[in-house]
C-alpha cells in the first residue's frame, strides 16, 4: 500500500502542538511470527481497551536551512524524564518512514508521552504508545496540509494510513487505532482485511460483547525478560511455526462466527486455548524463555475452578508477560468482582489490577 507524501518545497515559520490518547488492545487470536517488513503470519483479533492507554503530545516548530539529507531533530520525554533510550527509537523509525512524511525533516520535535499502565509488563505498551506517536504525526501532516491549502483526509482514510505506519513501529499497534474489535491480518472471513493494516471489527459486535470487561491481574509490574520482538524473531526457527499459523487462521475464522453468534462457550474456548499456545510457543523457542509466574498458573487454576463451579461466562487470556486478562461480559460483573475481591487479588503484586473494558479507540486530545 503506498500514500502520497506531503512534500511541500518550503515551510512556512510555524509551530504547534498535536496530542493524542491511543489505547492498549489485548489480542484474542494472537500474532506471533513475523516476515518482511513488520508483516504478519498470520491474522489477529483484538479487543481494544479503555483505561490502559498512552497519551503523547507532540511540540513541532520549523527549522530553517535544513538540507534534503537532514533528519528529524526531537527531544523526547518519558513520564516527564528524557529518555535517551527511546529517543534513539523514534528517531530510527522516523527516519525509516522520511520518505514518506519529508516534511518532517524541517521540523524540530519536542514528544512527551505517558502511560496509565506499568510499561513493558505484557500489556502491549508499544500498541498503544506507538500507535499514540503515529496518530500524532499523522495529524501534523493534516494541520500543514490545510495551511498549504490542501484537502486533509477523510477519517476512515485517516485511520488506515494511521494503522499502516503504527503497525512498521510495532504489529499489535496498528489495532490501537480502532474501537472495541480489530482485525490484522489477511482472512477471507473479514471483508477488506490486509496484512498492511488493520481494519475495524466493531460493527460485528452483538450486543454481549460490546460491554466486555477486561480485568488486568498484575502478576509483575517488571520489564519482561525478553521483548517481544525477540520472540518474534525465535518463531522463525521454532519447528512448530507452520502448525500454529494454520492453528491461528483457523482460530480466527471460528471466532468471527462465534462473535457474530455471541457464543461465550465457543469464545471462552478459543481465547484460553490462543493464550496458552502462545506460552507453549515461547516454551519450544531456541532458546526457550518462560513469562509465565507461579501466581500466573496460580490464578489460571481458580478462574476455571470458578467456571465449573458457577457457570458463569468468565475466561482468561495473556499476553507477552506474566499478568492475566480476565474477560467477562458486564452482566456478571457483580459476582466477578466479589470472586476477584476474595479469591484472585492475594496473587497479584501489591494486590494491584487494572479495571478495564472494550474502549472507544484512539482520541486526539489537542
């Protein structure tokens, strides 16, 4: 997919300020394994979340005399620190993508960013900070297209090249973009669905998992062990890979009609089964690693305890780390939370939790 860049052969003296609010997701069918350029081997489902998300802002002023080989000048802060670490990051993937924001080059950066979560501590802090920068540079080159007098882009186009670029800085961002569901990935199942982007999965929603809640168990609010773009990197050789890319598309293509039916049995079996996998994976990697905790397993053993003994449609899924996702439709969330209260938070960190549910997507605060 290619987007014509915004070139305009001299800047007028501006400056400004763009901010925006991009949210987590967690992925029901997961996306592990990679090739070519941040593509992906196979298609995920993601629901997006509401309260575990960054916020990043971004301070842009002209710089005069800049050459046609400069590069982007920023500074960057993290939770109100520079972070030299970081920077060195951005400016990396910003100069990958030059040629297709050019105009960046004439710009000096200043980026702050925050997260409401732990970073780094499975709860795809790249999705949301990364889709956050995209979203924020996206809306510079709109903000100078109309003071050039050009035609700005229509949301849904907005959207799309907002996902196509999050997902060159990190796969599960280019889901962040989206309300409640997102879909990346090529599948014949979803109409318009591209391994270059995601695409909304929203409007297939019934009513029952609209209001989904999302309970994040903080296990470890610790950095992971190894980064999910090295494990990314270990399915290469993982002689199961070829097994699960077909397990997951066909995952992905049972649970859009197990989401369009409603069926929380089918949902519940499916979800487990993707997050266990996952771990299995990283279990048989060369090297092999293990994010998974004594109170990960823990907390795994009394939530289906729990279901067997009440019936009740709850189920767990986990990303790259150690912490618990606990799903649940709104209408049992009384008795979810009392099961928490006195059964589950003793095995989290400081009895810590992240109370969450389907979000609304990314929002431009500025």
């Amino acid at each position: 997919m290619t987007f014509s860049p915004f070139n305009p052969p001299d800047l007028p003296d501006i400056q400004g300020e763009v901010m925006w609010r991009s949210p987590s997701n967690i992925a029901i069918v997961k996306y592990w394994g990679k090739y070519g350029v941040q593509l992906p081997q196979n298609p995920s489902l993601s629901f997006t979340l509401s309260n575990s998300y960054t916020e990043t802002s971004i301070h842009y002023q002209t710089l005069k005399n800049t050459t046609s080989d400069a590069i982007p000048v920023l500074e960057f802060y993290f939770e109100g620190k520079e972070n030299p670490t970081f920077a060195t990051k951005i400016e990396k993937y910003l100069q990958r993508i030059l040629a297709d924001f050019p105009f960046l080059k004439n710009l000096r950066l200043r980026i702050n960013s925050s997260n409401s979560f732990p970073h780094s501590a499975g709860i795809a802090s790249s999705a949301s900070g990364m889709s956050a920068l995209v979203l924020g540079i996206c809306s510079i080159e709109q903000e100078l297209k109309q003071n050039a007098g050009q035609e700005k882009l229509k949301q849904a186009d907005f959207l799309r090249k907002a996902s196509y670029f999050s997902r060159l800085a990190s796969g599960s961002a280019s889901r962040s973009v989206y309300p409640e569901a997102a879909v990346w990935g090529t599948s014949e199942t979803v109409l318009g669905s591209s391994n270059d982007y995601a695409v909304p999965f929203s409007d297939c929603l019934p009513p029952i998992f609209k209001n989904f809640r999302d309970d994040i168990l903080i296990v470890s609010k610790s950095e992971k062990s190894v980064s999910s773009r090295a494990g990314h990197a270990l399915m290469n050789a993982n002689p199961y890979a070829e097994t699960r890319y077909a397990h997951a598309r066909k995952n992905l293509t049972n649970l859009v009609e197990i989401i369009r039916l409603g069926d929380l049995e089918g949902f519940i079996k499916i979800t487990e089964n993707e997050a266990l996998t996952l771990h299995a994976l990283m279990m048989m990697s060369d090297p092999s690693f293990i994010l998974l905790q004594p109170n990960t397993l823990a907390l795994i053993e009394k939530i289906r305890v729990f279901r067997a003994e009440t019936h009740l449609p709850i189920c767990f899924t986990i990303d790259a780390g150690p912490n618990i996702h606990l799903l649940y439709p709104a209408q049992v969330s009384e008795k979810v939370q009392d099961f928490i209260q006195s059964e589950l938070l003793s095995l989290c960190t400081n009895q810590y939790r992240i109370v969450d549910q389907m979000g609304q997507g990314a929002k431009q605060l500025i």
